[in-house]
C-alpha cells in the first residue's frame, strides 16, 4: 500500500492528542487529520490535515451537543470528502460523551465509509463517575459500532490505571492506541516473509458480528505471557472465544524462527471456532532482536 492510502484521524481534543501521538510513531508516510472546534488541538502536529468545526472556535468544542458536532461536521463534507478521496483505511481515534467526538466522529466515520475506506474506530467510554457524559455516549457508540468495520471500545479507567501503573499521563498519549496503530500499519505497508495487505484485512472484517483488536509485545520465547498481555489491553469488553476470522501479524527480529511464529499462532487462535478463517503475516524486523510483536484483527464474534 502506499501510505496517502491510509489515513490517521483525530475528532475532538482526546481523539486529536491520541492521533497525533499514534503518528509520530509510524512517520510522514501516513496521512493525518484532525477535527475540532478548538484550535489548541491543532498545535500538536506539523504535518496534520485540519479540519474546523464552526466558524467560531472556542475550547467548549460543541457544548456537549452531538447533534451540533454532526451537523458541523457534515456541513464541511466536501473538505472531508476530497480528504478522503485515496484512503482505503481510515484508523480513527475519538472520546465519546462530549459533542465532537460523539457526533462529528459518528458523522465522518460515515463520511470515510462512504468514500470506500475500511473504518478502524477506537473509542474511548467516559469514566464510570462520568453519569452525564456516559449517557451521552451510548447513542453514539451504538451508531459508531454500526457505521465502523471495527469499533473497539476503550475504557478510559482501564487505561487511566495502566498509565498509573507507569507513571505517566494517558491523555498525553495512551501507549496501546501507538503500539496498535504503529503495528497495523507496519502489517500493511512494509514487506515481509508472508505478507498482508488490504485485501487480508477486508476479508476479515466482512464477517458478520463484533470484531475486536489485539495487540502485544514481549518475549519470543514466552508465547503465553505474549498472550496474556494481550489480554490485559485497556479495552471495554474483550472476548474472542467462537470467533470465525482472525488476521494474525507476528514481527520479530533476526532470530525468530519458524517455531516460535507456530507457536504464537497456535495461541492466539486458540479460542476462535474451530472452523475460522485465519490468515497469517509475518516479518522480520531488526530493532526488536528478541521480542516479538503481534497485531491481530478478530471478527465473527456472535452479537449478544
């Protein structure tokens, strides 16, 4: 893939902090966006696409009113659009509960799925004290999960804990949302010993029923603790058991050997049906010497 074919997009001020971060790590190849009514937000990149919501800035963004972010939003299609016009795959980062993200999100997830892009959205849930906002946001996941080929659902107080744990700041930049978006670019855009491209990742994504995301880093030999620190992502809600179509990216360095892949793929599709779909990259790659990186795009998980 060319990299003007994959399109990083912020909505909001978390959205638009978590994208800009995210681009750093994968460079100026990829494309990025980013959309809000204040201004601030499109001070953290250089080399961003903006799009502004309303002719009047203002930090309040769209006072809470996902209906105004919309129409905003849907005001300024034909930017969008000619934005969107060589995409194939949009990821797209947003905070539900407020208006932009809730409602100018929703609007240019539709907006990119009707330009043709395959729509990877990470979206992150109020915090559980946040009554109001969490109202809010249940209408407009509920769309984002219907409009996206993948919603994945991020707990704000999941990943506010794991940025304790670590000592830093997760508004600044939550390390999963960097390790996913840097790794499915690398599965797409860079050669390997088996190769995936557009085509893998559509396949996968058209199955019916929830799809969700792992993403992990580790050691080559610890296959199982690989696996369990990818269990352990900031997510909502994670269950892959009965899965039917599994995309699979394992990365490592020199070293790695045919073994250790088998033995991660064994791992990681496990739970899944017995009859699903899986299909397999693989790459080496000089920095990670010993440690192994692993993307996996799972899909076909029956709805509740």
């Amino acid at each position: 893939m060319e990299g003007a074919q994959i399109l990083i997009a912020g909505v909001g001020g978390l959205g638009c902090s978590w994208a800009s971060k995210a681009h750093l790590r994968v460079g100026a190849d990829v494309d990025l966006v980013l959309i809000d009514a204040d201004r601030s937000s499109f001070d953290l990149s250089k080399q961003a696409h903006v799009i502004e919501l309303g002719a009047e800035s203002n930090a309040s963004g769209c006072a809470g009113l996902p209906p105004l972010g919309e129409q905003r939003m849907r005001n300024l299609s034909k930017a969008s659009m000619m934005l969107l016009k060589e995409v194939e795959l949009v990821i797209l980062m947003l905070g539900l509960g407020g208006g932009t993200g809730t409602g100018a999100g929703m609007e240019f997830a539709r907006q990119a799925k009707r330009s043709g892009s395959v729509v990877i959205t990470l979206a992150a849930e109020p915090f559980e004290t946040q009554k109001a906002r969490r109202e809010i946001a249940k209408e407009g996941l509920l769309e984002l999960e219907r409009i996206s080929d993948i919603c994945v659902r991020l707990s704000l107080d999941r990943l506010a804990w794991q940025a304790r744990e670590r000592g830093s700041d997760w508004t600044m930049g939550a390390l999963w949302v960097e390790e996913f978006v840097e790794g499915l670019v690398r599965t797409l855009m860079k050669m390997g010993l088996i190769n995936l491209d557009m085509m893998d990742l559509k396949a996968i994504v058209s199955k019916d029923g929830k799809s969700t995301l792992l993403v992990a880093q580790g050691d080559a030999n610890e296959p199982d603790l690989l696996f369990e620190n990818a269990m352990r992502a900031p997510l909502a809600e994670l269950d892959i058991f009965g899965a039917t179509g599994c995309l699979l990216q394992i990365e490592g360095g020199l070293g790695m050997t045919v073994s250790q892949v088998s033995q991660v793929a064994d791992i990681f599709t496990s739970r899944l049906d017995q009859n699903a779909q899986v299909i397999l990259g693989a790459r080496i790659s000089e920095d990670l010497h010993t440690t192994l990186r692993v993307v996996a795009v799972v899909s076909g998980k029956e709805t509740d």
